[in-house]
C-alpha cells in the first residue's frame, strides 16, 4: 500500500494521559486582518505542546489542540501562543471528553497537488 501511495506512514497511538500529559485544550485563534499566515503557522508549529494545528474557515483562522504535561505546561504554552504576534482573539476550551478520533495526516501526501 505504500507504494501505492495510500499508505503515508506508520506511527504509534498512546495514551498521553498515561505519560502524565493531563491537559488538552482547544484553541481557536483569529489572526489580525492581512497578518501573513504562514509566518503565524511557523511561529506556533514548535511550541511545546501543540499537538495539532489547522488553517480553518470562518469566524477563525486557526484551531490548535494543546496536550501538556500539567497546570505549569499549559501556562508555559499558552503564554507562548500569546507572545505570537498577529493574534487579535484566542478562544480556549477545555476538552471534555473525546468522542471519536481519526487519524491522518493529508498535508504529508503528494497525492494533495492532485486533489
């Protein structure tokens, strides 16, 4: 299937929960208006914690999934998130309880350029 181009890679699922990383949050983020960004996706991508990151449509311009180790963790990247310019609103929700997940990752195929 690899050959195939179907299959991009193979990663393990954990329990983050397990490894003591107890808090996830939900941020939607708008960005100031003709803030480039790609330059914002660059600068939030390796803060620690972010465990997801998507360009979005509507009211906001981004959704971020953070998982961190702890109270201290996620003070640490949320004031990382905030330190970020061009960010004009940051909307946090904690998750509650997850319902479903799937996992795939479309930007890492070259399949996209002919979508």
């Amino acid at each position: 299937m690899k050959e195939k181009g179907v299959l991009i890679k193979m990663v393990p699922l954990s329990r983050l929960w397990k490894l003591g990383f107890s808090r996830d949050l939900l941020l939607m983020i708008q960005t100031e208006p003709g803030r480039d960004i790609d330059k914002i996706i660059k600068q939030i991508t390796p803060i620690t914690g972010v465990k997801r990151l998507y360009q979005i449509f509507g009211e906001y311009d981004l959704l971020v999934e953070l998982c961190c180790l702890g109270d201290e963790g996620l003070a640490e990247s949320l004031a990382a998130i905030n330190c970020v310019p061009g960010l004009s609103r940051i909307s946090k929700s904690p998750i509650q309880h997850r319902i479903k997940e799937h996992y795939c990752n479309l930007q890492e195929s070259e399949e996209q350029s002919s979508v």
